[in-house]
C-alpha cells in the first residue's frame, strides 16, 4: 500500500517535471508568490480589457453573427476611441510592471536589513567571546553547585552566543511582545524589566514614550542596551527589586525569567513586585508553556533552565503574593503547518497537547484599596 | 406528538431545461422529507430576455413573504440560488449554489453578456444590491464550495462557509477496472474548455477519450477534432442515462476535468466514488478542493501540451492510477447528506427530528 502511494508521488512529480519542460519561458520566469496576489486583482482585468481593445460581440449573445457583421461595418466610427483605449492600456500596463519592480526591490531590501540586524548580533556575541577567552579562563567552580542566577552552568559570554544561535532574531520578538502594550499604557509609575536581554520590550517603551528601565544579569546584554540607550542596569533582578521604595512602580514584568529559577526565588520575586507596585499596577509574568509538548520538547535546550512552570502553579504564585484580576494568556501559536489539520475534535485535542501555543502570560493587578 | 418542522426550500425555476441545479434542489428537499422534516420545494423562474428582467426576477421574490402557509408558521427557509434568497423570512438560511457570475467573475470575459453600457452597469450594481441585502440578512450563509465563498467575500464583502454534498447519484456509483479511455463529462459550453481535453489528445497517441454531453460548442468541437486529426480515437455521446454515465465512469481509465473557475462541478467527486483519479487544470477552482495534485489525480497548467502530458505519463501507470482512484474514493466517501442536511437545520436552529 505504501509503496503504491509512492508510486503515485512519484508520477505526479514525473508530470510535474515534463510539464514544467513543454512550459513557456515567461511564465516559468515569474512564478507568483503568494503576497503578488493583490497585483492579480490588477492583472487580470487588465488582461480582460486587452480582449476588448475594439468592441467585439460575446459569443453568448443571441444573433451574435449578424451583430458582428455589422460591428465590423461601423468599424471605422470608433477608430479613434480605439487608439485612445489601446494607449491607455499600455500606460496602465507600464504602471503594473514598474510597481512589481519596486516591490521587488522593497523586498529584497528587507531581507538585507533582516540578515543585517542579524548578522550585528552575531557579531556582539562573538565580540564579548573572544574578549574573554583573552583575559580569563572560564569559572570551574560551576559543575558543584546547581544552576542559579548566582552560579550560571556557563561563562556568560557563551551562553551569549547560545542566545544568538538559538534564540529567534531580535524582531521577532519585539513582534511577539506587541502584543502586551495594551496591558502597560495608563500605568501609575514606571515599568520595570526583570531579565530585560537585549532589550527588545524597552525598546517598545521607548516608541511609545512609555517611562521604563531593566535590569540583566548578563553583561554582555546589560552593555548592548546601555549603547542602544536604554536604561538598564546589570545585575540581579530580585535584589535590584528588592532595593525600590515600597509602591513606587507602574508594573513589573519579566518575559522567559521564571523557568531560570527554583520556585522560591520566583515567589520572592512576586512579593517583591506586590510591594513595589503601585495600587493600579500590574505584573506580567510570562514562561515557557507546560501544557503544550511541543514547547516542552525544547525547554532543557537552554542549559540556564532550571524548571518548567505550569499555569496553575504560576497563577496560584501570583495569588498568594497578593496580586488580584489575574488572566492567563496563551501566546505564540505554533505555524499552521506544525499542527494537525484539524478535522474533527480529535484532532483539536491532539492540537492542544502537542502543539498547543508555545508560551503563556500571567497577568495581575495591585488593588486599589 | 410534536410537529415537525417545516421548511421551504427556494429556488429558481429554468422551465424545459431541467438542470443540474433543478436536481439538486429537488435533491434536498427529498432528503429534508426523508429525515421526518415537512419540506417542500417554492420555485420562480429567472427571466433573462431583457437584462432588466433579471431585477424584476428578484422583485419578485423580493415581494414574498412566506413566513407562514395555511395559518401555520414557517420554521425555516434555504435560499439557493440568485435571487430565490432575495425572499422574506425572518428565520433565513441560504446555501448558495453560485452568484450571477456574468456580473461578478465572469465580467469581461466571452462567457459573459454583460457591456459597458449605462442599462448593464446599472443592472450590475443593482445585482451587488440583491445579494448584499439577500444574504446579509440571512441567518447564515454556506456556499457551494471554497471557490463560491471566496468569490462571495472578493466581491460582496460577505463572509461565507463551504458547505459540501454527495453528487446526484451517490450511493449507486460503482467501481470497475481501468479501461482504455479518459472520460469528459459536462455542457459542451465556452468556459468548460471541453477543447482542452481534445487538444491534449495530439499530445498523447496512446489516449483515447470519450466526451459525453452536448451544448453550443459541439460543431466547432468535432471541426476541431478533424483538423487535429484525433477523430478516430474519440467517441461522442451527446446523452447518456443515468445507468450508462455510472458503467462509463466505472470503465474509465482516469477522468478530466478543464473547466475555467468552475463553482464545484460533480465530476471530480462523481471519478472518485467510481474509483479513478482526476485529471485537472490549476485554474479550475471547484475541483481543486478534492483533487490534490499527486494525492488524488494531477493539476496541471491550463494548456493542451500539458495536459497531453500528463495523459501520456500516466496511460501506462496502472498501479498508481488505481492508488490515486483508492484515495479519492476515500475523500469522496466523507461527504454525506446526513452531516450536510444536519449543518443546514442547525443553523436555523433546527434539529433533524
């Protein structure tokens, strides 16, 4: 059976190639991307207007011969509205092409600027690497003790590169985190950025003139931002926190920060926040999702991870640290082609267990006595 | 005892012609009686003479109320074709098989009557009224197929579901070995391209073809068949009965299908549940919701060299023909009158008694 399925690929692919052989030059040279789609709106009625340079009968209309005999007659009563029509559509049709051309060439700009942003962090990951194979060694006190904020499993600036490797590029994440700038407009003081990394959500703030500052352990990324212009400092989030006047910030956020520690510094972290936020403020605590496979399958990949965090327990956390209105968001949907069609509700079930969303957020609000 | 629900079913009217579409109306409502509902078939037909006709059509239905018959409340309407869902009724489903493409799709193209005279733009705009008011007022709004929803959304702005059926004849399509010929089944009109099939021929010398169904185009088709010089090696069946189409499908070796934009069409899913794969173009619309290129037939570019090539691979390929026809046999067999005549009363918030 599976072999005779092979066999019909494989004829299919055989027709595919000997028609793609007899195909003409021009249409194999523009085969259309999706996102031309629009271009066709204007395409095809274009195409359809050539069929009518000078007026011509429908087959489908009754005495369609004698009409035409009698078009052919007048003929010469609109040779000038021909000529005009003919024009005109050469100018639309010169229009058509010099805008393909420019999307081309947009597109081909943004895939330099996306391999050029890239390409820069890959650079400073290597950077800081190389500077430290140059003046010290890396710590081998690190195989004793478990991972801890404190005691990272690897020298810092290898785990920079790890971030470049593995981590998606930084617009990626700036994409993803948008989605939480209805959450932190209006806020009652400044927002503060547990593990900000590179600093993609500060930089968020800072174009929607939104008050903010961070604080990472990581100096290589500590030292990105602060060139990017960013106020942040480096060091450990819980302690800086710790240190802010009791109610004097807007909201306390930290994104993939949780997972990297044990459960009592992140219950520390909590009520640290509940006193420094503001009555008003909220916490945005967002992690790894437990609930879907998918997401779990990679969670030990990143040796800095110390244990997933489920929704439940995260939101009870929350809870018990005083923080009220609390949602739980799922986010980062995988693409549609790593799930199961879903044809039934089987398959929505399976859906959610292995490939359910990657990431979820607890959010939750300070009352206001 | 509680009463059934009752439910009208609308739809136009083509006296003498006696369409597909007619049996497929009729088709539905059989199947609503069949389940225990009290369903009935409400029919007018579409004037097409003078291009205003088309709007004094829809006044037509427009001016019907048939919220009850009899002193007995009407629980339900489905509205089917253009303008039958331009009826009133408050509790209003429309399925809708195709919109009046010359004004849409079709515009532009031989295939439509339709100018740029002042009365025919009028009377375009005046068809975009109808339906925006027709199906925005609808309960729900399920299309024919992907192709139809789709051309409902480009157009009209209104968002729809495809909602598909078995073919006519479902439940007595049977399966036979392969045969020595690829069969063309449909109206030998403009838009089907009944002429691609024929002008693949000169591409493949072992093909053979039989083309059944008559039309406009039938002259200038067997013309075309001489010059090409294909004749001997095709047959013509202007009509054939029910029993003899199902032995022709059964016989055949694959099926091809070339229609331009086609809404549905039957005769991909009619292949499948008689066991053989679809040969079909990438344009065909309809079709290409079933036939999955190397899954359940082959979707080739719209041209005669391509199609004769595809004929010409797969004439010899029996295993894989027969491995194509097994699995859209499969995806054809999903479809039922059960899930759709269900969907359907669902959304008039009915339930099959």
């Amino acid at each position: 059976m599976a072999a005779k399925e092979d066999l019909a690929e494989e004829l299919a692919r055989e027709i595919r190639d000997a028609v793609a052989g007899v195909a003409r030059p021009e249409k194999a040279a523009r085969a259309p991307a999706p996102d031309t789609v629009e271009l066709d709106d204007i395409r095809i009625p274009i195409r359809r207007a050539e069929g009518h340079r000078t007026p011509t009968i429908p087959q489908a209309v009754r005495f369609a011969r004698a009409k035409s005999a009698v078009l052919r007659m007048l003929r010469f009563l609109w040779r000038d509205q021909a000529s005009f029509n003919a024009l005109l559509l050469e100018a639309v049709n010169g229009v058509v092409a010099a805008l393909e051309r420019n999307r081309a060439a947009m597109e081909e700009l943004a895939s330099w600027r996306k391999a050029t942003e890239r390409h820069d962090a890959g650079q400073d990951a290597r950077i800081a690497h190389l500077e430290m194979l140059g003046t010290r060694p890396p710590a081998a006190s690190t195989a004793t003790a478990g991972p801890s904020p404190q005691n990272p499993p690897l020298p810092e600036s290898v785990y920079a590169l790890f971030e470049e490797r593995f981590r998606g590029p930084s617009t990626d994440v700036l994409e993803k985190q948008r989605f939480y700038l209805r959450y932190v407009r209006n806020l009652p003081g400044p927002l503060f950025d547990a593990g900000c990394g590179r600093g993609e959500f500060l930089r968020l703030l800072r174009d929607e003139g939104i008050a903010a500052r961070g604080v990472e352990s990581s100096s290589v990324s500590a030292r990105a931002c602060r060139a990017a212009g960013l106020d942040v400092t480096e060091g450990d989030a819980i302690e800086a926190l710790a240190e802010t006047p009791p109610a004097s910030l807007g909201a306390v956020v930290a994104f993939q920060v949780v997972e990297h520690w044990p459960a009592a510094s992140t219950f520390r972290f909590l009520a640290e926040a509940r006193r420094a936020i503001a009555p008003g403020g909220i916490v945005i605590v967002e992690t790894v999702n437990t609930d879907s496979l998918a997401a779990m399958n990679a969670f030990y990949l990143d040796p800095t991870h110390v244990r997933p965090v489920p929704p439940g327990a995260l939101r009870f956390l929350c809870d018990a640290a005083g923080f009220r209105d609390l949602s739980v968001e799922f986010l980062s949907p995988l693409p549609a082609g790593s799930r199961l069609e879903e044809r039934s509700d089987n398959d929505a079930r399976l859906n959610a267990i292995l490939f359910g969303p990657q990431d979820y957020a607890v959010i939750g609000r300070v009352p206001v006595p | 005892m509680k009463k059934p629900p009752r439910v009208l079913v609308a739809a136009v009217q083509s006296p003498f012609s006696g369409g597909g579409a007619e049996r497929h109306v009729r088709r539905l409502t059989e199947e609503l009686v069949a389940r225990g509902i009290e369903a009935d078939l409400i029919q007018i037909p579409l004037i097409e003479r003078e291009r205003f006709d088309l709007v004094r059509s829809a006044l037509v239905w427009r001016s019907l109320d048939v919220t009850e018959f009899g002193g007995r409340a009407v629980d339900a309407v489905i509205a089917t074709r253009f303008p039958s869902y331009a009826v009133r009724h408050p509790n209003k489903v429309v399925w809708i098989i195709h919109q009046y493409r010359q004004a849409y799709d079709q515009f532009g193209t031989p295939w439509s009557d339709f100018t740029a005279s002042t009365e025919d733009r009028r009377t375009r705009e005046t068809i975009e009224v109808i339906d925006r008011l027709g199906l925005s007022e609808a309960r729900r709004v399920f299309a024919n197929s992907r192709t139809v929803a789709a051309r409902l959304r480009k157009y009209n702005g209104i968002a729809s579901e495809p909602l598909y059926h078995p073919p006519p004849l479902a439940g007595r399509y049977r399966t036979g070995p392969l045969g020595d010929y690829a069969l063309s089944v449909g109206r030998l009109e403009g838009w089907k391209r009944p002429d691609l099939p024929l002008r693949a021929l000169a591409h493949a010398e072992m093909a053979r073809l039989v083309m059944v169904g008559r039309g406009p185009e039938e002259g200038r088709l067997k013309r075309l068949a001489r010059e090409l010089g294909v004749e001997a090696r095709v047959r013509w069946i202007p009509a054939a009965d029910d029993e003899t189409l199902l032995d022709l499908y059964a016989g055949a070796r694959l099926v091809v299908v070339a229609p331009e934009g086609e809404d549905l069409g039957y005769v991909p899913l009619e292949a499948f549940l008689s066991g053989k794969p679809v040969l079909t173009t990438e344009d065909a619309g309809g079709p290409l919701e079933f036939v999955i290129d190397g899954r359940t037939g082959f979707v080739v570019p719209p041209r005669p060299e391509a199609l004769g090539a595809a004929l010409r691979l797969a004439w010899e390929r029996d295993d894989a023909l027969v491995a194509l026809g097994r699995r859209g046999l499969a995806r054809a067999s999903e479809l039922s009158w059960d899930a759709t005549i269900g969907t359907l009363l669902a959304a008039a918030g009915l339930e099959v008694p």
